[in-house]
C-alpha cells in the first residue's frame, strides 16, 4: 500500500506566498498535504496527472454572502467551480445568526432563502451548517446590522442606547467566544446608517479580547470614502481588531480616480495599524436595489424582484420605458428587488487590486435569479483576465491574493499554502486557458480552465462538475488559535 492517498504529479506548484512557480509532486493524505517533493519521487493510492497546470491552494473567498447557501446549496458548485475552498461569510453586516427574532426582514433575506437557517446563537448555527456537510468551508463574521435588529427591532432610524450596545455586545462575545471569527458592519444600509461612530466601536469591544477581525462595508463609498475610512479605522483601533475593509471601490462617475487618494491613504494607515481591503474584478456592483443609488450608475440591471420576477437580468432603463415612468418610479414598483449598477472606472479597479493591501473577495450573492457574475467568475476572472491577459500582476502573485495573504488576514490557520502539514484544500488549473465565463447576459456559468478542486483532501470539483466531496466544515476562531498555538 502506498504511503499517500492522493499524489497530484508532474504540475507546477503556486505555493501561495508568492513565491516562482517550481515543480514538484505533492502528496495528500487524510485532510492534510503531506509532502511536496521533487517530480517522481511520490506515489499514491490514487495519481492525479498535473503536467501543463498550476497546483495551488484552494482559493478563500474573503467576502461572501454564503452563509446560508453552504446549508442549502451544500455542493457550492458556484464557488467549487472556481477553485474556492473557503468562504468567509457574514459580511456587510448581515449575517445568519446571531438572530432572535421570529420575523425575516429585507435586509436578512439577502442571505437567508429558509426561515430555519437562523439561529439565536452562533454555535447552533454552526451545527447546521456542519450538518449540511458543505463541498467547502465556511468562516463566519458576525453582521452588526443582525445585532441591531436583534437588540433595537424595527426602532433602527438612530444610534442605539447605552443598554442596546450592552446586549449587542454579549451576543457578539457570546457568538465569538463560540467560534465566529470576527464582526462585519455595513454603515452603508439602512438597518445600521444611523449608527454613531461610537456605537461601532462600542459593540465591537470583543474583537480585542478574541482576536477577531473587523470587516467593513465602509458608511460611504463615493464623495465621503476618505472620511468613511477614517471612521472605519478609527472602530478597528478602538476595538483592537484588524481591519479589512470590503470591497474597496470608488463609486460614482464623479468620483473616477479617486484611487488616488484612497490607496495611499491605505499605504499609510497600513504603516500604523493592521489594515487591508478585499476587491472584486469587475466595474459593476450589486446589492438591493436602491433608488439612491440610481444616479451614480451608468447603467442599472436588475438581479432579482419579487413583485415582477420577469425583470430580473433586464436594464432599468428600459423596465421604466415600458412602464411609462421613471426609473426611479420603475424601482419603486419592482421592490423588493435586487440590482447591478456600473458604477467604477475600470482603471480604479484594476490599481485597487494590485495594491499590496488588496486581496480577492466575489461579494456574490448566492439566492439572486440572476446574479453579478462575481458569483461564479471572480477568481478565474482574476488569474486569466487580469493576470495573464492584462499583466496585472504575475500569477504567482495572483494566487497569494487568494490564498495566503487572505488566510493571514482573516487568521485562518494552515490554510492557503500548499505546505506539508497545510490542509489539503488545492486547485488545480490550466494557467493557458483559466477564464471566467460567466457574464451580465448569462451569469450563471461555471469558469474553464479549473481542472481539479479539493477540500480538506476530497475532490469538490472535476471534469467540469462537482466532485462528490463534502468534508467542508465550519471553521471555528478556538480551533485555528489553537492550531496554531501547537
Ligand atoms: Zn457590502
Ligand atoms: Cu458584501
């Protein structure tokens, strides 16, 4: 019997740290990598022939919307398709649990598609997700806005009271203390708008004490983004925690080239405290549909409308000529919906990424009838567009984005290098022919070029489908400290 499960020969190897592509076989057994070791010196039970493609880690998608999706969807073939292992979920502020309410309101059912997905405490919630037997893991942020609603109701229009900041603040302990890995908040949404800096950094008061990170959808992103990321690093300080702001984008054709600004106002901070940022590769945003935000767009798809599901994947502009109003009456008839709006200048995009703060994040939201191609092209989009077509930057820097970096970042223990010990999450690609597909016309369509993915040492992606894999888990913040204290 051969002393390894699974042997990938003959592939160059993307360790993730950046380093030049090298040859080598690497060798899995049970979860973990076992050994990568020179070409033709390792055998396996079973032999995965990787000669012309890239092994690398599995991708980790540092912001998602999958929360819920890893219960119901549990092949996660959207992001399996991609090369992405691990997702961190609960971002914006929105997340599945803690939540002790009956009802589901706008803002939940963004993420949340069944009732019995929530939960009052984080640990039940990571039960039912451990209980789907996901194809990947998740790691799981606690969303400010979720504790609002908890601890304010519907009263959600002003700054919480010294006694609501009290409850918040336990359940965001509780939920950490059960193995949530961080608190999110998006200042940008309604449910939390009215939120005071103080408050903010008030609830997030645990981070410090756990070791959890602070993720922000930043309160604007458009003529007030500098002001936006002093309040957002000012909470991170206050709380003790690392920062990664979401999505970094300037948005809004007035505010064209103001990476400018923002990004060596990052270089900066980054000199004085623990900050970096997520980015997706496209020029186009989604989330719900807002009639404040009509303006900034040049263009408005919509993802998704429960009152008139017809529209979904259909420009505004011509929703509202066949209506015979405005677009902003057209939005008003089509709530509650979903939408895509352009909205960034492609070079903003392009030198946010290549940043040496900037890691990848799809921002994809799972449940939408027509969804941002983000949801399924993200990573591709980044390795074979940007990287090997544009020149962004080098692969091998392409891949560290997605992997060790963003592992680092988010504290997520023996992952994201292939590195004897490492868990056996590896993509595997063709770095010749890696692109996305999926597109704003048909955006469900899973990237080429993917050849071979695995989680935890179990195929979840091959020949273009899912792979039978289901050893994804929760991953909990005690087990990776932990870990990493061994
Ligand atoms: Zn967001
Ligand atoms: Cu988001």
């Amino acid at each position: 019997m051969a002393a390894y499960d699974i042997v990938i020969r003959n592939g160059q190897v993307a360790d993730g740290t950046g380093k030049k592509l090298f040859a080598a076989d690497v060798a899995l057994k049970g979860d973990r990598i076992a050994a990568v070791e020179a070409p033709g010196s390792l055998r396996g039970d079973n032999e995965i022939d990787a000669k012309g493609k890239v092994v690398a880690p599995g991708f980790i998608d540092v912001h998602t919307h999958d929360d819920t999706a890893l219960i119901d969807n549990p092949t996660m073939a959207m992001k399996a398709s991609q090369g992405v292992t691990t997702v961190v979920c609960g971002n914006c502020g929105v997340s599945a649990a803690p939540y002790v309410r009956s009802d589901i309101g706008h803002f939940l059912s963004l993420i949340v598609k069944k009732k019995g997905n929530v939960s009052k405490n984080f640990a039940a919630f990571a039960a039912k997700v451990d209980a789907a037997k996901p194809a990947i893991n998740g790691a799981f942020l606690i969303g400010h806005g979720t504790l609002r609603m908890n601890a304010m109701g519907d009263d959600i229009g002003r700054t919480a009271t010294a006694a609501e900041i009290v409850v918040m603040r336990d359940l965001l302990d509780q939920s950490l203390e059960q193995g949530a890995i961080g608190m999110s908040s998006g200042l940008f949404y309604a449910v939390a708008n009215a939120a005071s800096t103080d408050e903010v950094a008030e609830v997030a008061k645990p981070l410090g004490k756990w070791g959890g990170v602070y993720t922000a959808h930043m309160r604007d992103e458009g003529d007030d983004i500098l002001k936006a990321m002093d309040e957002t690093f000012e909470i991170g300080r206050r709380a003790g925690a690392s920062i990664i702001v979401s999505h970094h984008k300037c948005s809004g054709r007035s505010n064209f080239g103001r990476m400018k600004e923002t990004l060596p106002k990052f270089t900066e901070a980054m000199k004085q405290q623990e900050i970096a940022f997520d980015v997706y590769p496209y020029i186009a945003g989604s989330t719900i549909l807002r009639s404040d935000m009509l303006d900034r767009a040049d263009k408005v798809l919509i993802t998704w409308s429960d009152k008139v599901p017809g529209v979904s994947g259909r420009d505004l502009k011509e929703i509202a000529q066949e209506m015979g109003c405005s677009m902003r009456e057209a939005a008003d008839r089509l709530q509650p919906a979903g939408a895509i709006y352009f909205m960034m200048d492609e070079k903003d995009v392009q030198s946010a990424m290549a940043h040496p703060g900037a890691m990848i994040g799809s921002d994809g939201i799972p449940f939408d009838t027509h969804p941002h191609p983000r949801l399924w092209g993200t990573f591709p989009r980044v390795l074979g567009h940007y990287s090997r077509d544009l020149k962004l930057f080098p692969l091998e820097d392409a891949v560290r984005r997605m992997t060790s970096y963003s592992a680092g970042r988010f504290h997520l223990t023996k992952r994201g290098e292939v590195r004897p010990g490492f868990y056996a999450d590896i993509c595997l690609f063709d770095p010749a022919t890696v692109i996305d597909t999926a597109t704003f016309d048909k955006p469900i369509s899973p990237a080429r070029g993917i050849d071979t993915v695995l989680c935890n040492g179990q195929i979840v992606w091959r020949d273009g489908k899912p792979g039978g894999g289901r050893a994804g888990h929760a991953l909990k913040r005690q087990d990776m400290q932990n870990e990493a204290k061994a």
